[in-house]
C-alpha cells in the first residue's frame, strides 16, 4: 500500500470512528449523583399492584424507597415524571445483540467450547436503538445451528462501557442447545454435510455429549479424591474444553436454553435430560408449548416464546398466538423475547398481544417482559420489579406500557441515565451536521493532486464536481450498521 492510499485509508477509519462515537450521545450514561428522585409517576411495580402519584428514590444504582410522600435528600437529582409511567426496565431472555461477528460456530456438532462473552461488542448500536424500546437487560445467546452450541451470557445495555461491564453480576452463564431444523440444515446445506441430519441424530448427539461428561466428571472426581487422600505421583485427567461446559451443567452451575419449536422433540430433551440428570432452563420459541405444558411444568422447565410468529417455516406450522397464555394458564413461567434487534424495540406491545390472544391481565402482559424473564434467568432478587433493594433498571413512557402510543423517555441502567429521548431530539441536529462535516473532510482530504494540464483555479475536470456525500438528515442523524461495519 502506497503513502497516499495509506492516507486515504486512516481518513476514511477516522471518519467512520469519528461518526460512531459521536452517534448517541445521548446514549452515553449522565454521570447523575449518586441519589436520584423519581417522582409523580404510575409506578407499576410489577409484584404490589400500581402507585398513583408514586414516586422511586434511586441511591447508588439501588432501589432506596418506593411510595407516595418521598422527600429528595439533599443535593439528589430529581426527575419530574408527572403524566409518565414508570415500571422496570425490559428483560429480553433470547437476544444476538451486541456480537462481534456471527453468532453461529456452526462447524462442528458441539461447540460448546465457544464462548459469546470473548466477543461482545458494546458498540453495537442495537444496544442503543434497544435502550429507546426500553430494554436492560438481554440474555445474549450462540445461534442455532448446533444440538449443543456455544456459551451465552446476560448482560445489561450499557451502550459503549467496556466489554467487561457488560455482563450482569452474579448472573448464572448458560449454553444454547438446539433441536429440529436449524440443527439438522432442513433449512441450508454445503458441500459436505455434517452429522446430525435427522431429528434422531440430534438426540444421539446431545445423549453421546453428556454421557462422554458425566465419565470426564468422574475421572476428575477420583483424580481430586486421590489427591486429597495424599495419593503421591498421580497424572490429572487432560482437560476437555468440550466437556467443562457439560459437566457445569450437571452440577448446575450453566443454565441450558434451547431452541425448540416441536412438542415431540420438546419431549425428547426432557426425557434425555431426566436420564442424564440435568434439567433445561428455558425453551426458546416453544411454539407448540401449549401441547406440552403440562409436562414442561413438571420438569421444571420454562417457556419463552415470541407473541405471534407463525407459519414461517414447517416447524411453525402449528404455532398459534394463544402459546403464552395457554402456557401461563397451565403454571409454566413464560416469557415473550425478541431474537431480533427490530422486534426488541417494541416488547412492550409484544406482550400486550397476549391480553387479546389468552385474556391475560395488565399485570400478567407486563410480567412476560419483566420478572417473568428475570426468573428464567435466575436474577429476580435483583431486577424484574420495582422493590426496595433492587437495581435501579427502569423505563419511565410517555403513556401507558401497553399501548400502541407509548413511547420511551428513559431508560436508566444501576441508577444512571442510559438513554433520554428529550437529549436525543436536542443533539440530533449537531450530531448531523459533524458528521457532515467529518464525510465532506474525508472527500477533500482524498482529492488527487493538481496536475500540470489543470485549470487556471487548479482543480481537475474529475474534481470539478465534488462526489456527492451521503447526507444525513436531522431527523435521521445515525449510521446504520452496514455503513459502520456492524456485528449482523
């Protein structure tokens, strides 16, 4: 590469870098005191009904006091929310935001070696489009090309912190398994097909897995016993990346969650994890669930599911919009997620369809997108409702949650400002017109030099007419993600 291509080359990554930090900055977190007020709002708290006029006092990212007649303390931020709503912020429990690249190890039958927290990528600006839907938290998942795939992980959506702030404290890592026709390539194939290819193979696969874990747990179990009995000389077993998943799996250290549409093949995981001895979190999609509730309640497994997806593919065939509440009415826990950056941004109305598909009350809709996914993934003591102690993960609308009209005006991660629409609208047109004025800079920085047939005013006939630039609008001020090289 040459010194003036190079030169091109730093302009044009400068642009671009320079465009994407600026993009949100709204999205970037207020560095608010350590005290916040939240006052004269409808508090749904999820798990004690609505307050009226209530108000939420926020102290270092925890909930400090939810009532009527809170005082600010002195020197706290108060946030006026009068006609406003405030509930938690959004749980969506199967995600593939904020990936660095693609979410499939598709390669092999078992990549449970691979692990989605080495690739998170915290400027994904899904992140930031998810904060104005009022999301928090995502359980961000492997795909699902694999009966048994790669590691997952919860994070919360703080737009452009570290990668290591992302992950959601204390939270249980999972694995994602996965059945039916993603796994056995109904869908796509390549020159060389890959085992398993039936429905059959799949359950091999997954019982061949855990059968070869359970004999690497033991070996490690009497290799541990030996050493502590003071047994001198001994060779440890070699380590299996493979297997260590598993093997957390059986002592319930990793929550399973799989990708699952079929009532039989949803019998089929349950019955090979009760002969394994492991239980499945959650089934993702669980689209015939409704057939299946009964025994999904019985082993203990949980449901999330999408609110009206259907007939896009065999699988789907059966899948009706009644599945929440059907399972809900059965006892089965039931989430409702998104598995889809666009689709995360309006949850609130995804679980609202429930109250017309199952007659499923207000409180029942809200808790599909709240505590509901909270308890799927084990972190319910602290986020999923609106209780003194727990984190300060909220979303204050404009309206009321389930309706069409409701629009987001914050959403606050730990206490902190993470997205407000009010800053966003302000800054719109400045961050437009520096963005502008980064792209024009890259144009003229990348003009050839003057030659000696050029014009008297020194331009060249190809540089009389400057290339045309992408304009963004003041409306419209954000790259989308093939303009800044995104994670899909």
């Amino acid at each position: 590469m040459n010194f003036e291509n190079s030169k091109m080359h730093a302009l044009r990554l400068i642009a671009v870098l320079a465009a994407l930090a600026i993009l949100p900055l709204a999205a970037r977190a207020q560095d608010d005191s350590g005290v916040t007020l939240i006052k004269n709002a409808t508090v749904i708290t999820i798990t004690h009904g609505r307050i009226e006029h209530g108000s939420v006092l926020i102290r270092d990212g925890k909930i400090a006091d939810v009532g009527t007649d809170i005082q600010a303390p002195a020197g706290a931020k108060v946030i006026d929310a009068s006609g406003m709503y405030l509930m938690p912020g959004i749980v969506d429990c199967h995600t593939h935001i904020a990936v660095d690249g693609d979410v499939n190890e598709g390669s092999v039958s078992v990549s449970s070696m691979v692990n989605i927290k080495d690739v998170l990528n915290p400027y994904d600006i899904n992140i930031y489009h998810e904060l104005a839907g009022g999301v928090v938290i995502g359980n961000v998942l492997h795909g699902s090309a694999n009966p048994i795939g790669g590691q997952t992980i919860v994070i919360k959506l703080k737009y452009g912190a570290p990668p290591d702030d992302l992950p959601f404290p204390g939270a249980l890592p999972g694995i994602k398994f996965a059945l039916g026709e993603n796994v056995k390539h109904s869908n796509f194939g390549g020159p060389i097909p890959r085992y398993p290819e039936t429905r059959m193979g799949v359950e091999e696969t997954i019982r061949d897995a855990f059968t070869r874990a359970k004999q690497y747990q033991k070996d490690w179990a009497d290799y541990n016993q030996r050493k502590a009995a003071g047994e001198q000389n001994l060779i440890p077993p070699r380590r299996d990346l493979q297997l260590e998943p598993l093997v957390e799996v059986l002592e319930g250290k990793r929550y399973i969650h799989c990708h699952s549409y079929v009532s039989d093949e949803i019998l089929m995981l349950m019955r090979v994890a009760h002969d394994m001895g492991f239980k499945v979190r959650t089934f993702q999609h669980v689209l015939e669930g409704y057939k299946v509730a009964d025994e999904m309640v019985a082993a203990g497994a949980y449901g999330s599911t999408f609110s009206d997806w259907w007939a896009y593919k065999m699988e789907a065939y059966e899948a009706i919009p009644y599945n929440a509440a059907l399972m809900t009415r059965r006892g089965v826990i039931v989430s409702v997620n998104s598995d889809d950056p666009e689709e995360a941004r309006h949850l609130n109305q995804e679980a609202a369809k429930s109250m017309h598909y199952g007659d499923l009350t207000e409180n029942e809709a809200l808790r599909l997108v709240t505590l509901n996914p909270a308890i799927q993934l084990g972190i319910d003591n602290h986020v999923g409702s609106i209780e003194v102690g727990k984190d300060a993960d909220l979303v204050i609308y404009n309206h009321d949650p389930l309706s069409v009209y409701a629009v987001v005006q914050k959403t606050i991660i730990d206490g902190r400002v993470y997205f407000d629409r009010a800053q966003d609208i302000a800054e719109r047109a400045e961050l437009a017109k520096e963005r502008q004025e980064l792209l024009d800079k890259e144009i003229n920085e990348g003009k050839p030099a003057p030659r000696a047939d050029d014009n008297e005013n020194g331009a060249t006939k190809s540089a009389k007419k400057p290339k045309k630039s992408h304009q963004a609008t003041p409306e419209t001020p954000q790259l989308d993600n093939a303009e800044i090289g995104g994670a899909r």
